[in-house]
C-alpha cells in the first residue's frame, strides 16, 4: 500500500479534511498519511510536515509545498494526491488513473461559465500548450478524485505555470478511464447528482450551506483514529 498526501494550506480550518480523513480510513487502502503545509486543530495525522507557503497565487504556493514533498524519501515512493475535499463513499480495492476529455475542451467550459480571466485558465491553457509542444497527449487530469505518482517521476515536473496532474499523466502516458468529475458546486446538487458513487468533491459553498455537506457529515458520523479527543 501507498502512503496519501495532503498539501494543505497554513490557514486550513478542519471542515472537510475532517470527513475526508474519517472515508479514507473506511473505505481506501493506504499505508500512511502526511499532511503538509498546514495542519487544523484537533487533528493529527500519522506524519505532519509544517511548511510556511509563499507565492503569488494559491496553486504558485502549493507547488512550492509540493517540491518539498518529492523530496522526502520517506514518503513512499508511489504515493496518492489528495485534496481536503476529497471522499471516498465505498470501499475501493483499486484505484485507476481517471481522467475527462481534453484539455482545451475543459478549458473552454469553464471560459464560458466563468470568463477569460481566471488564473486556472491560464493554467489550463498553458497546460495545454506545454504538452503539445512536447508532442504529447491531452488528456485533462484535473479531476476532484485521488492520483497515484511517483515521488522521482513529479519532481522533475513541478512548476507554477503549468497544473502538475495533467503533465505527469500525459508525459508519463498513464492512461486510465474516463469518467466525468465528481466536484459538487450548488447547494441543492445532492449525492445523485455525482455520476461516480465512489468519489465525490465538495466546493466550500455545497460543503458549508449544501445538501451535500449535511450527506457527507450524516454519512460518515463516526470519528477516525486521527481525530484528537
């Protein structure tokens, strides 16, 4: 089994890691869990790496947090990328690689919803254009599930101008299925409103004030191991 990763930010408050941790613990084989940069009260994970996270943006400072994660041999050398917001409803046995059309395509969506402004699209963009320099694939990575790397194959990878999850899939070719992403923005979308039972992704607005946060706080009620009492 694979050790997870959390990298968190310094300010994390324990919401959704806190429901995030008591699924992993249920449903997901792993070995051990980091978290790094930040760490909320009342929470205390098998190993906790603190990291004062500076950059101009919020994903500039988690890659600089990232570095210090491929670093630390004593971190599995595969290990899972998870975000806070991440949960598991079922027992998982295995998890493949998950990916949702193209990039470009992803991009496109979202510019529409959102505007042309927006940092992420940016990086979507670049992403994007990155990989199609290198004459590789484009398959957009950018999904709310959990992502196994490898510690020695990332590190080369990590820069703030492009997003890490869509590079190291398509430069590494790991293939995977396509399934549609499980995040959950509105605050009347409820669980059937996820396609994939297995994973599901809250945003702080569905999380706090949504149908979908009372099911995640309903549905795994019980405290993990991790949970300071």
């Amino acid at each position: 089994m694979y050790d997870i990763v959390y990298v968190l930010k310094n300010s994390v408050v324990p919401n959704e890691i806190r429901y995030s941790l008591r699924s992993v613990e249920k449903n997901f084989p792993y070995n051990k869990i980091w978290f790094y940069g930040g760490k909320p009260g009342g929470i205390e994970p098998d190993y906790y790496v603190s990291h004062r996270q500076e950059g101009l943006s919020k994903y500039s400072r988690a890659i600089k947090t990232w570095e210090q994660v491929v670093n630390n041999n004593n971190i599995t050398e595969d290990f899972w990328v998870f975000n806070d917001d991440f949960f598991i409803l079922d027992k998982v046995s295995e998890c493949p690689p998950m990916y949702y059309g193209d990039l470009m395509d992803y991009a496109l969506r979202i510019e529409r919803k959102h505007g042309t402004s927006s940092k992420y699209t940016l990086l979507l963009r670049n992403t994007y254009d990155y990989l199609k320099s290198k004459g590789y694939s484009t398959l957009n990575y950018e999904l709310h599930v959990p992502m196994l790397v490898n510690r020695e194959k990332l590190k080369p990878l990590l820069n703030e101008t492009v997003l890490f999850r869509s590079v190291y899939g398509n430069t590494y070719s790991i293939g995977g299925i396509e399934v549609p992403d499980v995040k959950i923005f509105g605050r009347r979308e409820s669980v059937n409103s996820n396609i994939h039972h297995t994973f599901l992704s809250t945003s702080d607005k569905s999380y706090n004030e949504g149908l979908i946060g009372d099911y995640v706080r309903n549905y795994f009620s019980t405290p993990s191991k991790y949970e300071v009492r």
